[in-house]
C-alpha cells in the first residue's frame, strides 16, 4: 500500500503517542520537521510520499535546511526525527530500506549554555508590579523558574498539589513522564504563598483547575505565555541579549555548581537522563573558576594567555 506524506506522518505521529508516549510537546516538534520535510520532497524532488526516496534526496534536504539558515541544533533534531521516521516504516514493512540510515550527523561545536549572573537575576526578579495580581503571579513564576531550573513546559503543567510547602519541594513529570523532586528555598515558597493567597484567586475567577499558574483568562498558561513574562521583565531591567527560559534553567545548574553543588545532583534536578549532558555545565563553571583566580590570587599571572580556558 502506497501512503501520502498526510498518511504516513499522523500513522507515525499515532505510534509516538500510543506506543512511546511521547509528551504533546515533543510531537509536535517531529510533526513540524517531518510536515517541512515533506515540502520539501514533494515540491523538490516530486515525490508524494515515503516510497522511493534515497539517501541522496534527503542529503540535499539537509543542506537545503543548512542553507535557509537553519541552526545546527535544529538540523541535528531533523536528522533525527526522520531517521526514526523511516526506522518506524521499516519495521512497518511499507519500505525494504532506511533511506537515513546512511546518513550521518555532522559534527558540530558544542556551544556553551547562555547564563545571566546572580545580580541580573535579582534585577530581573524585582520587576513585576506587585500591586496586580499578575505581577504577583509573574514573581512567584519567576521565583520558581530559578529555584527549580524547570523546563518551561514542566513549569506550566506544575499542579498545585505536586507543591508540598511543608517539605519544601515540588514533585515534577518531565520528559517520558518520569517524575523527580525538586528542592524549593525560602524565597519561592514565600512568593507561591504570596500569589496562592493574594493573587491566584482572582485569576481563576473563582474557577477550579488544578495548575498553579494560570493565565489572565483564569486557565492554564502556556509556554508562549511564560516565555512572554520572562522577556518582558528582562527588557524593562534592560537585561541585553537574549534571555529564554532555558536561560534561567542554565543559570539555576551554573550558579549551583559555581557554589559547590554537586554534579549528579544537579542531573537529579533538571531531569537529565544522562550525567554527560549535565557535564556541559563543568566548562561554564571552569570559566568562573579561572576569572576568580586571577581576580584574587596575589600571585596570578593576569594577562598572559593560558591553555584550556574553556
């Protein structure tokens, strides 16, 4: 049976949610990639579905994707979203061959995580009005986005009841619906008590739901939405360069580690399944290290080139 790319991408799409379990986040990003794939090939290369690409169609897909400008991670993620994509079809006897399986992952360096320091940090954390309820809300979320170093999606999908004030910790679901602790400080629990008493009563209108934070409309906030708090409050402290969520996340494990915490402790926290992920965060803190030294060391040698900055 001959499938069109609409077939065969929701069949895969179907798969990841019933048989893998993806989260709802992680399926759209390869309905994404796999819908511009298809574009491509069938407005390219003219073929209207799976059946008969090579390794060569999907080669001038990525260098198509290289030459828009695309960045090295989305490619990566492309790669692999239709290497599994074929794998899938494969097993599914539609195809005798992966035509992605030839095909390597280019080698890229590996950049470094973006960080604001402790001070922008406070400076930002200071900028809601509190005299609203939604800049009561915006504190505690941006209290709790740095004390937990959640991903943006785990923070909208915290529920009230996976925050537990007397143990001072939250109890997150993150990727592959694996569930972690996180510990909270003084300074989140304060400000989720304060937006729990003051504020989140009158954006939910009285209504039940179960997420802590909610949107203006009283439901649940979305990324969109929490990614547009945190920029807004960093460009009204005049924070340059870009900050994401994923900002607060790097600095939450950077300051962690510059102030001794451990490394697989800080995987615990940010839910990475591997320790080599974590590790990126060594470097960062090395840069720290090395600025420290020659800051304060009376015997440092500033200002003479050294091996193994980085």
């Amino acid at each position: 049976m001959t499938l069109s790319w609409p077939e065969s991408i929701e069949l895969f799409l179907q798969h990841l949610r019933t048989v893998k379990n993806y989260s709802t986040h992680t399926i759209e990003a390869y309905e994404r990639d796999l819908r511009f794939l298809s574009q491509y090939i069938d407005g390219k290369v003219g073929k209207d579905g799976i059946h008969g690409l090579t390794t060569s169609d999907l080669e001038a897909y990525f260098a198509h994707l290289h030459g828009i400008g695309k960045s090295n991670k989305s490619i990566l993620r492309a790669i692999s979203t239709v290497r599994s994509f074929f794998t899938f079809f494969v097993a599914q006897k539609q195809i005798l061959d992966n035509p992605a399986k030839a095909i390597r992952s280019p080698k890229f360096a590996k950049a470094l995580p973006k960080t604001i320091s402790q001070n922008q940090i406070s400076t930002m954390l200071s900028s809601p009005d509190l005299s609203k309820p939604t800049g009561v809300r915006d504190r505690a979320l941006l209290e709790v986005f740095y004390a937990t170093g959640l991903r943006v999606s785990e923070l909208i999908h915290l529920e009230i009841e996976k925050v537990f004030i007397d143990d001072a910790v939250i109890q997150v679901t993150g990727k592959g619906s694996k569930e972690r602790v996180i510990p909270l400080g003084e300074e989140a629990i304060h400000w989720i008590q304060k937006y729990a008493h003051e504020a989140r009563p009158k954006l939910s209108k009285s209504k039940p739901q179960p997420w802590l934070f909610l949107s203006t409309h009283g439901k649940r906030m979305t990324r969109q939405t929490a990614w547009h708090i945190l920029k807004n409050h960093a460009q009204k402290q005049g924070l340059s360069g870009k900050i994401s969520p994923h900002t607060l996340r790097h600095s939450f494990a950077t300051h962690l580690l510059e102030s001794g915490a451990d490394l697989r402790s800080i995987q615990q926290m940010l839910g990475h399944a591997s320790l080599s992920t974590t590790q990126i965060y060594t470097h960062v803190s090395r840069k720290h290290l090395r600025k420290e030294y020659d800051q304060f060391h009376p015997r440092a040698k500033k200002g003479l080139p050294r091996k193994n900055d980085t």
